[in-house]
C-alpha cells in the first residue's frame, strides 16, 4: 500500500517543481506588462489631457517592465520556457495596441502602423519555424534599439495634446517613430539572413 502511494507523488515532484520556476520574479514583471495593457487601452480610449498622461504613465510603467524581467531572468538564471514565451507577445502587444489607438486618433499613418505590424508579424513567423526546426535565433541589438525607439515615439505622440503646442510633440514622435521603422527593418532583414543561412546549413 505504501508503496503504491509513493508512485503519485514521484509523478506530482517534476510537475510541481516545473510550476515552481515559471512562477518566478521576470515572468510576474511579464504578467504584469500584460495586465497593465487593458489600463493603458481604458486610459486612452477615453480623451483628456488628464486621461492622455495617465496613458503614457502606465504605457512608460509597462515598458519599463520589459527591461526589468530580462534583466532579472539573465541576474537570478531564471530564464524559462514561458518567459520566452509570454516576453515578446506582450512586448507586441503592448506597441501595437499603442499604435493601433494612435492611428485612431490620426496621430500615425495608417501606411507605418501596417508596414511596423507587417515587420511583427513576419518576424514573429520566422522565429517560431525556427524555434520548430530547433534553430535559435538571439534577439537582435537592433531589434532592442527598435523597440526603444517605438516607445519614445508613442509616448510623444500619446501627449501631443496635453503639452504646449510649441514643444512640437508630434513632429519629435515622428521622428523617432521613423527611426523605429527603419530599425524595424533592418533587425527583421538580419533575422531572414540569420534564418536563411540557417536553413541552408540543415539542408531544409
């Protein structure tokens, strides 16, 4: 009787300990990134200048949070399959919600917020083929600079009606969200090189 009571909880050992690590400090800054989205799309999509600054607070916050989880999941060794996961998705999230609202509010063209979600999209499809075929792909240092990039131009854009017209908010988005779109561009254009030669080395 013992003995067959000892089997279950042999079994139940590697799922709890494999629950334990994805419940650690980067992936709980991760949850947090996608929780603070839905407050950041409620903030905007009621217009104010008080409603407009509280947006980029927490769109600043949320940022914030994607700096952080990488930092402490490289500091404590704490890099996990969800982590990997659940990172860039609410990274994507996170900017084109931004750029989706700004479009609306006919802050952005129509034309960059396609061509920067093409950029995701593709990007986000070539990774997860190379991911399958067991190929890795390291972010690119470009992709980080884009990503900065994007986040200086939407939070401009977010409040160029909640500062001085003379500051010129709108004019400083664009440009760095120019700036990202190149970037975007180039970083995607690295990862089809690093694919490509990839692919040709493993015969596929």
């Amino acid at each position: 009787m013992r003995a067959s009571e000892a089997k279950p909880s042999q079994h139940l050992v590697p799922k709890l300990e494999a629950r334990d690590a994805a419940v650690n400090l980067p992936n709980l800054l991760t949850f947090a990134r996608l929780l603070l989205i839905p407050v950041f799309l409620l903030l905007m999509s009621q217009p104010s200048s008080e409603h407009a600054i509280g947006a980029a607070v927490v769109f600043v916050i949320a940022a914030l949070t994607d700096l952080l989880d990488g930092y402490f999941a490289r500091r404590r060794a704490e890099i996990t399959r969800l982590g990997r996961l659940l990172d860039p998705i609410a990274d994507k999230l996170l900017v084109l919600s931004g750029l989706i609202l700004l479009v609306a509010l006919h802050r952005v063209s129509a034309v960059i917020a396609i061509l920067m979600i093409g950029r995701e999209v593709a990007v986000t499809g070539i990774r997860a083929i190379a991911s399958a075929e067991g190929i890795v792909m390291s972010a690119e240092t470009s992709g980080k600079y884009k990503m900065t990039a994007q986040v200086i131009a939407i939070v401009f854009l977010i409040l160029v009606e909640s500062v001085d017209p003379a500051w010129n908010f709108q004019a400083l988005g664009d440009v760095f969200l120019y700036a990202a779109l190149m970037l975007g561009f180039y970083s995607g254009g690295r990862y089809l090189m690093t694919f490509w030669r990839a692919v040709s080395l493993k015969g596929l």
